[in-house]
C-alpha cells in the first residue's frame, strides 16, 4: 500500500513534468508565412486589442483572397505571389499590455512557432521589449501603432515602424495653434497670439504619457508658447479632481492630454464637472480616440480635438478607404479607427515587403524592407506612402506617413463624429473655437 | 565548516523526501538536455526564479510568521541597481548584483525598525505600503528612468556574455539561476537549524513567551527580515539581466509581492520544500492555464478563474499547503 | 485662496466617498478579523449593478441602489457560507491569499461577462450636474450624494452596532466569538449578517459611484488599497475611526491642490515644477506609515 501511494505520488510527477515537454516545433506547412502578431487582446486595452486583430486580420484575408474591385495590389492576387501564392498566417498573441510578458511571448513565437516575422504591439513600453527580442534573434518586426518616438532612435536593425510618431503629432497641433493666429483654420478668423498663449498639459507617466510631456515642453518653446503647467498622472487613478483642479489653477487656454482608456473618459468627466474653460481641449489619440470614448460622453466631447491617422472622414477623400471601411463595418460593425487602419496598415506593408523580397530568409526581409516604397493610393490612411528611413537618427522609421487633427462635432444624425481640421488643405468642417466649455 | 555541514546535512528527512528532492534536482540539472520549448524554458526560469523569491519569503514568513506582502520593492532595488551601473558605467553583474543587495538590505534595516513594531494585519498592510511608497519615488525619479523604467539592449553585448550576464540562449540563464537555487536551498537548510532559525519559529509560536526566554524579538525579525530580503534582491538583479527591461510598474507592482507570498503558502510556509513545490505547481499552472485559454476569443480571463478557484479551494482547506497535505497523508499512515 | 477652498472642500468630499467605501471592510474586520482583498471588486459589481439597473429598465441608476443593496448582501452572506467560512479556520496568512483569490476570481468573472471597455452611466439626476458654490468651489453632484450617503450610513452603523440587541450580539461576536457562543448568540448567524451588511454597503456605493466614475472589471484593486489604508488608519475594527480616517485620507489626496496654493500666493515658479500629483498616493501610505508607527493601533482602534 505505501509503496503504491509512493509510485503514484512519483508518476503524477512525472506527469506534471512531462506537460513541459509540449512538441518543440510544428511541422511548417508550404506555402504559408507564419507572421506572429501581439496585441493586448485581454487586460486593461483588450477593446484596442480587439479592433487591431480585426484590422490586422482584414488586411491578411485581402492579402490571402482576390478582391478585384479594390485597388490594392495585394488584393490582386492570393496569397503573396513572388513566394508561389504562399498564404500569410496570422498568430495571436496576448500580452496584456504587460512589457515583460511581451518579450516572453516574442521568444515563443520566433523560437516555437518559427514565425517568419512579427507585428505588434500597440503600447509603446511593450514594443521596446518585443522589439529588443526580435533585434536578438535577427527577426523582423514592423511595428503599426506604438508611437512613442524613442522607439526608432536605438539602432535597431529589425525594426520598421509605419505610423509616424509622437513628435509629428504634436508638431501638427503646434502647426495647428500657429494656423489660428494667422487665420488659416477653416471657419475661425485670426486671432491674435495672446488668446491662446497659455498652455498646460497632463500626461499619463509611463513611456508613452512621459515622453509626450516632454515633447510639449520642448515644442512650446520652439514655438514660443508659454506651459504653464505640466504634470503627469497615474492611468489607473482613483479620482483626477486634485488634477483637474491644478490644471484649472494655472488658467490655460489651451489644455493638452495623453491618456488611455479610462482616464482620458473620467478627466473629461472630471473637466466638465469642475466646469473648466480652457478654449482648446486636445488630447493626443489613445482615449480620446476610442469608440467608448465617444459612445460614453456623448455630447460632453464636442469641440475636443484628437489628433489620429485615420477617421471616417477620410473616406470622403479616399475611395479605397471606403471600400475596406465598409469591408471591416461588416466584418465589426465598427467603423476603421485610427488602432484599426494602423493594424491593417501595418499587415498590408509585411505583404508588400514579402512580396518585394521573394523569400522568407531574414536578409532578404530585411533588404525589402529597407528598399521599399508603397505608394500613397495603396492604403487607407492618408499618408504620401510607406518608405523606411535608413539611415540618421531615426532608423527604420517611414518618412511619408502624416497626421490628422479631428474634432468632435455634432454630426446630421445627432451622433458625435469627428471632422478634419488639420492639415487644413483636407479639412472637412468649420473649426468650433472657442470651445462651449462646460 | 560547522556551518557548510549543517547545511548539506538533510538527515531530519524521511527517505522518501530525499529520494523525491534528489531526483527532481537530476531533473533540474538534466533539463535543458531533453527536447523541450523555449516556452518551457521560459516556465523552468519563471519557477526557479519564484523558488528563490519564495525561500527568501519563508525565513521571515514561514519560519517566523511574519505575513510580510512588501518584497517586491527588494526585487526593485536589486534590479535597478544592476541595471543602472551596467548602461551608466557598465559595471558587470558579479559586482552589481552584491551591491544591490547591500543597498536593499539597508533599506530593509531603516524601514524594518519601524515596521516590527507594528503586528498582525497592521503589519501586513504596512508591508504593502512600504512597497507602494518605494514604487511611486521610483517612478519620478529621473536617474532611474522614472515610470518608463530601464531598458538593457542584449544587442550591444556579445552573447554569451558571463561577466554581465547577457545571454541570447536561455540555458545560460537556467543555469546559473540554478546554481543559484542550490545555493539558496543550501542555505536556507543551514539557516532553519541555525540558532536565528530557532529563535524565529518560537517567537511564531509564542512571541511573549519567546521574550521571557531572553530572545530580542525585534532584532530577530529584523535580522531575518534583511536575509529574506539578500535572496529577492538577488533574483532582482539576475531579473533585470534576463527581462532586460525594468519599470517600477511592472518590477515593483503588489501583484509580484503577492505572487511571492502566494507560491510559497500554497506549498507550504514555514517547511523547506514548500515554497518549491508551491512555485513548481503554481508556476506551469498559470503559464499553461494561460497558453491553453488566454486568448480564446469569448473566454476572455477563463485561465485566471481556475487559477483563482484552486487559490481559494487550498487557501479554505489547507492553509498549510500542499505540503500539508503530504504531511497528512503521512500522519494518517503512520496511526 | 480659491484653490485653498476649493481643495479643502474636495478633500472632505472625498474623503467622505472613501469612507463610505471603506465602511463595509471596517465592519467585516470588526466582526471577525479578517482583511478582504476583494472590497473593491464588490464595489465594481455594485457599480455594474448599478449600470445595468439602468441600462435595462431605463430608469434613474440611483434607482438601482436598493438592488444594488440586495444583491450586495446576498453576495456577501454567499461568499460567507460558500467560502469564508472554512477559511476563517487558517491562519491569518491563508486568509489574506485567499480573499485574493476571491478578488482574482470576482474581477476576471466580471472580464468574462462584461467585458473590459469602460462603461459610463449616461442620464440620470446625478449625471453630469455640479453646483457652483462661489468662491472656485465646484461640487459635482455625485460626489455631494455619494458623501451624504456616507454620513447616513455611518450613523446608521454606528446606531446599529451601539443601540440595537443585533448591533450588541454584533459587538460581543466580535470582541469574544467563543464567549458570545456560549451566551446563546448564533455567531455563525452574525458573521454572514457581517458579510451581508459589509457587501451591501459597498455595493451601494458603487452604486452611486458609477453616476460619475466609468466603470470596468479593474477598478477595484486602488479603491481596496485605499480602503485598507483608512481602516487601518481609523484602527480596524473603529466604525468612527474608519470615519476620520476617510476624511485624512481624502484631505492628503488633495496636497497636490494645496501645493499650487502655495506656489502661486508666494509666486515661487520652482515649485511649479514639483509633480505633485504623482505623489498623491505615496502621500496617503506614507501617512498611513508614520501614524502606524506612533500608534500601532491606529487612530481609534482597540484591536489588534
């Protein structure tokens, strides 16, 4: 009797240990490009999680499928065809926004799953670490979405980065500010400098929220405004009123956020509850961009600026994003958002770099990538096209890609939408300044 | 000399134990060799690393009683420390990582003066909120990176680096962690029979009783406070060489000084093996729960539900762990 | 002196909402001497509670606080009798790890069925409404209703627990549970009512919460640390301490208000430049630490 409790104890061990021996690789099928994708599909962004898998999903089945009327050329054909029509494979996988997890996850996928390169992953913090994985192993990564603009300032080899970053946008808003004053702007007459002198600025405090901190400091010197006050704030706060209220104390005109998810819904909340005057609201994408944001405040966020890459409007400018907006409202019901296009963007340049290179060796990869250039007419969003700078400061980051500023206006249906009004060659509505105030 | 045989002496254990123990240590050290993931080698790194958090934990919460929730600002100092001399000034591992643990273990002296004189529940949320104010200077302080943490990039290293411990293969890290973890296991075997080690387990059974016996109570807590706090501050270090990237959020968050204290009572406070066999069961459980179910579309936070029920399911019915029910099936036999 | 005012009034605002969530956990400890990791996911289920009530009827959410109340109390009479029960039995340190695994398991119940997008509460009589008291002191109205609720319901615990035979029976279960059981007092009975009640109120809370906050399945673990400070601070176990405690609390949350205060009568443009309000909670364990450590038994308390 003893002796059996022993062996069993012993073999159930052995069990357990066994369950750490999984297959150490899959058999790779022809004709597929295994490309390892992570999102934060679960925790604290798992809503931007979500909508990235579908863009980023829609771009493969355009990629792996013939859609004929869609000018695209990876629509043309299936699959990528200088590689035999091979299909492109997506696999997803969950990082939780969580940067340690993330570089776990970047060794599984290049060491167990064998994929042939990676796209990910939204929070700029858990980008470096994938990123930094990925430079090790000699794997590619293209990166949709992160923007916090150190990214691409370390030398990486393997790294492109399609969307522009922070600095762009935060000079688009300063573009923006200087454009008032010389009565550029759609529907505002000029004013003069001194109405919108003051500035002040909160940012959640991690990789992302800190460095645009820093980035609006830098750039209201350059453009001579004045910050008055700048502060940075925990995302996962209990309560933003002693916030809000240093904010107010400092009597900007102009108030500057970056925020997640639910901060930025209850700074506004708070804002509007302390009944804040500021003229010009502007909040740097992320929150202040997502569907929740709007579908939670309602009519509180008219006049809010955002800044983004991609907003519905953009489908009055451009056919193809039309077309692949209704593609995705079908598949979603969701209308693209600036997440989404850039997941699908993202995907749509490993096409192309795969198609260009012909092969799935990393060198090869690597050359495509940094040689390519992706015309303006093949994507949604509407920059001039995908061309990866190689050399300078900023390696592997593309040149051509642009910014918008939108503003949430009252749309015909009552609902809030957002209108261009920057750059003010492609605005689509009279500017609301001052705001409402609340 | 005395000391080295007390601690490679296990004598006190029934047979089965060390057959048990010597066995799964030729594992250990067999491991890399058989064909295996790199997610579970990762998982193998994950358990030994919560092994050695869980050893340093036990002397103060095990042995002593001491239900300390605060060891993951320790894990901070030792990781910030390694990782801000080795990009300032390039200082390899070997040196950093005894320099951490001295900083830690200073800390753990100016803030374990106050702290023991607090006891119970008042104790224990002191230990969370010692951890929380280390966390939150952390992440304005500027020279360590403040809330964006410290980046080491393994590219500007020739791998396999011994003296810095950058590694592109994971055995090399398995490796010394494991050597590491023999160690640990060493010495914590040396420190339960040592003369602290007695002191501790009467002042858990009776503090006032322990007092009237001539023991200052409050220097022994102290004392072991700073010697489970050496072994986090060591894992820190070896962390911030293996993740290569520290935020005081992540590094420094209350789940990983829950973590801690979770693994090693689920195995078992306050026994030698415990702590090893909560972090070897628990470990691969969360991992694979997560693997299996995470990002199943529709059962978003599954993994976390089982987990949570088998928390709690042992946490009711054996709060001694699961070296408690060894224990048991053992006294029954013997009746 | 705006900002002065403003912050003063704000601290105690809040400081009263903190209180009212921190009531329940004071009440759970005085009963039995057990720290719930998971208070602050009751107060997310209340505050779904309190979304959805209004989501499907339509109604006013402050309408859902008695459903919020019910399924509160019998959330936590079942979290009694299902779990807490058995782990009564194990030492303190089990019993702490084990109300995390509850937290864990109620927080990723609740990723599960609803989902991780923050939810708002769109109409209802506190939604979106301040009042302007002059002087820069705005106060939004859910934070006005949350803190008079809070006062109420502190009264009525204190009533409760000093004036009624249950309040008595409440009392002795906790001051000698085995005592109490000899003198024909159903101690099993009075932890669950302990659990109930402590459920219920922070439910209610959350109830109220929701008119104001977005809510999602992560809010809870901040509102618990903060609620375990303040019971703490008040002494475990001190319904008026708890109290106190609440309003300590909620006045160091607002340094960062009397911070700028400073800067701008003395016009001193370095302390400008000082992140105050990324000190706002090291502030509150920092106090926590320091009064601890004068008085290991809290402000009020008597238990240990």
């Amino acid at each position: 009797m003893k002796s059996m409790i022993r062996i069993n104890v012993i073999f159930l061990c052995l069990l357990m240990l066994a369950g750490l021996f999984g297959p150490t690789s899959a058999v790779a099928a022809d004709k597929v490009i295994k490309i390892g994708v992570i999102y934060p599909l679960t925790g604290g962004a798992a809503a931007a999680g979500r909508e990235l898998r579908a863009g980023a999903e829609l771009a493969a089945e355009i990629a792996n499928g013939v859609f004929a009327d869609l000018p695209m050329s990876m629509a043309k054909n299936e699959g990528v065809k200088s590689l035999g029509g091979a299909r492109i494979e997506l696999i997803f996988k969950d990082h939780e926004g969580n940067p340690t997890l993330g570089a776990d996850l970047a060794k599984k996928l290049i060491l167990d799953d064998k994929v042939d390169g990676i796209l990910g992953s939204y929070h700029s913090s858990v980008t470096k670490t994938v990123s930094a994985v990925a430079e090790q192993y000699g794997v590619p990564m293209i990166n949709g979405s992160s923007t916090s603009p150190a990214l691409t300032k370390r030398g990486l080899k393997w790294f492109w980065r399609t969307t522009p970053h922070d600095r762009w946008f935060t000079k688009d808003l300063f573009e923006l500010l200087v454009g008032l004053t010389e009565g550029k702007v759609q529907g505002v007459k000029a004013i003069s400098k001194e109405e919108i002198m003051n500035l002040a600025s909160a940012c959640e405090k991690t990789e992302w929220g800190s460095h645009v901190s820093g980035l609006i400091d830098a750039l209201a010197k350059e453009y001579g405004f004045k910050l008055k006050k700048s502060l940075l704030y925990a995302a996962k706060s209990t309560d933003l009123s002693s916030e809000v209220r240093s904010l107010k104390a400092a009597k900007p005109d102009v108030m500057l956020f970056a925020s997640y998810a639910s901060d930025a819904i209850l700074m506004v909340k708070t804002l509007q509850a302390q009944k804040s005057q500021a003229k010009i609201i502007w909040g740097q994408d992320a929150g202040f961009e997502k569907p929740e944001f709007r579908d939670t405040l309602g009519d509180a966020i008219e006049g809010i600026l955002t800044r983004t890459v991609f907003l519905p409007k953009v489908v009055e400018i451009k056919k193809l994003a039309g077309q692949v907006n209704a593609m995705y409202k079908a598949k979603t019901g969701n209308d693209l958002g600036g997440a989404s296009a850039r997941a699908f963007t993202g995907l749509q340049t490993w096409v192309h770099v795969l198609e260009e290179a012909g092969s799935t060796k990393p060198a090869d990869i690597q050359k495509a990538a940094n040689s390519i250039k992706i015309s303006g007419d093949e994507l949604v969003v509407p920059w001039s096209g995908i061309q990866f700078s190689t050399s300078g400061e900023e390696i592997g980051q593309n040149v051509l890609g642009s910014g918008l500023i939108g503003q949430y206006q009252k749309q015909a249906d009552g609902t809030m939408g957002l209108e261009i009004v920057y750059p003010f060659d492609v605005s689509s509505a009279d500017m609301i300044f001052p705001l409402a105030g609340f | 000399m005395e000391a080295l045989k007390h601690a490679i002496d296990f004598s006190d254990f029934p047979r089965v134990d060390l057959f048990v123990a010597g066995s799964v240590a030729l594992f250990l050290v067999l491991f890399p060799f058989f064909p295996h993931s790199s997610f579970a080698m990762a998982t193998m790194i994950q358990f030994l690393m919560f092994s050695l958090y869980g050893m340093g934990w036990n002397t103060i919460g095990g042995y002593g009683g001491q239900v300390d929730l605060g060891k993951a600002q320790y894990v901070g100092i030792g990781a910030f420390t390694t990782a801000v001399m080795l990009i300032r000034w390039d200082i390899p591992f070997w040196i950093s990582m005894p320099i951490g643990m001295l900083l830690a273990v200073t800390w753990s002296f100016i803030i374990g003066y106050p702290l023991f004189r607090l006891t119970g529940h008042y104790f224990a949320i002191a230990t969370i909120a010692t951890s929380l104010i280390l966390k939150d200077l952390f992440e304005v302080w500027e020279f360590v990176g403040a809330a964006r943490g410290l980046e080491i990039l393994p590219f500007k290293y020739q791998s396999p680096d011994f003296l810095r411990l950058i590694f592109k293969e994971d055995v090399y890290y398995y490796y010394i962690l494991l050597g590491f973890f023999f160690i640990g296991l060493l010495y914590v075997n040396w420190f339960r029979k040592s003369r602290l080690g007695f002191y501790l387990r009467s002042i858990k059974d009776n503090e006032d009783v322990a007092r009237s016996l001539g023991i200052n109570v409050h220097w022994a807590k102290i004392k072991t406070y700073a010697i489970a706090t050496a072994f986090v501050s060591l894992v820190g270090s070896f962390h911030a060489c293996y993740i290569k990237n520290i935020e005081p959020e992540d590094t420094m968050s209350l789940d990983l000084s829950i973590l801690i204290a979770l693994m090693a009572m689920l195995g078992g406070a306050g026994s030698l093996w415990g702590p090893i066999i909560g972090a070897g069961i628990l470990l691969p459980l969360k991992s694979y729960l997560k693997e299996w179910f995470g990002a199943k579309a529709g059962l978003v936070g599954i993994d976390l539900i089982i987990y949570a029920l088998i928390i709690m399911l042992i946490s009711a019915f054996e709060p001694r762990g699961i070296w408690g029910i060894i224990e048991k099936i053992r006294q029954r036999r013997r009746r | 002196m705006d900002i002065l005012f403003s912050s003063i009034i704000a601290g105690l605002l809040f400081g009263m909402v903190l209180a009212l969530v921190s009531l329940g956990l004071t009440i759970i400890f005085g009963v039995m001497d057990i720290v719930n990791f998971a208070h602050g996911e009751f107060l997310m289920i209340g505050m779904y509670t309190g979304l959805l009530t209004s989501q499907v009827t339509g109604m006013d959410p402050l309408l859902g606080l008695p459903v919020a109340a019910a399924i509160g109390f019998g959330l936590g009479v079942l979290c009694y009798y299902g779990f807490i029960r058995y782990l009564l039995r194990g030492p303190m340190l089990a019993q702490l790890l084990g109300t995390f695994g509850l937290m864990l398991f109620l927080r990723n119940s609740a990723l599960l069925v609803f989902g991780s997008e923050d939810r708002v509460v769109h109409h209802g009589v506190l939604v979106g409404k301040s009042f302007d008291l002059g002087m820069g002191v705005i106060i939004p109205a859910t934070k006005l209703a949350a803190a008079g609720l809070s006062v109420a319901a502190f009264l009525a615990t204190w009533l409760l627990m000093n004036r009624s035979r249950i309040g008595k029976a409440l009392t002795a279960t906790s001051l000698d549970a085995q005592g109490a059981r000899y003198m024909g007092i159903p101690t099993e009975k009075m932890n669950a009512l302990a659990w109930g009640v402590g459920g219920g109120t922070v439910t209610i809370a959350g109830a109220v919460l929701v008119n104001f906050w977005p809510v999602n399945p992560f809010v809870g673990l901040l509102f618990t640390m903060i609620a375990f400070t303040i019971v703490a601070l008040g002494g475990f176990g001190s319904v008026p301490g708890a109290f106190f405690a609440g309003l300590v609390v909620g006045l160091i949350t607002e340094i960062p208000g009397f911070w700028d205060f400073f800067t701008y009568t003395f016009d001193a443009d370095w302390m400008l430049n000082v992140p105050m309000t990324s000190f706002k909670y090291m502030m509150v364990y920092v106090t926590y630490f320091v009064i601890m450590v004068i008085r290991p038994r809290g402000l009020f308390g008597w238990k240990h």
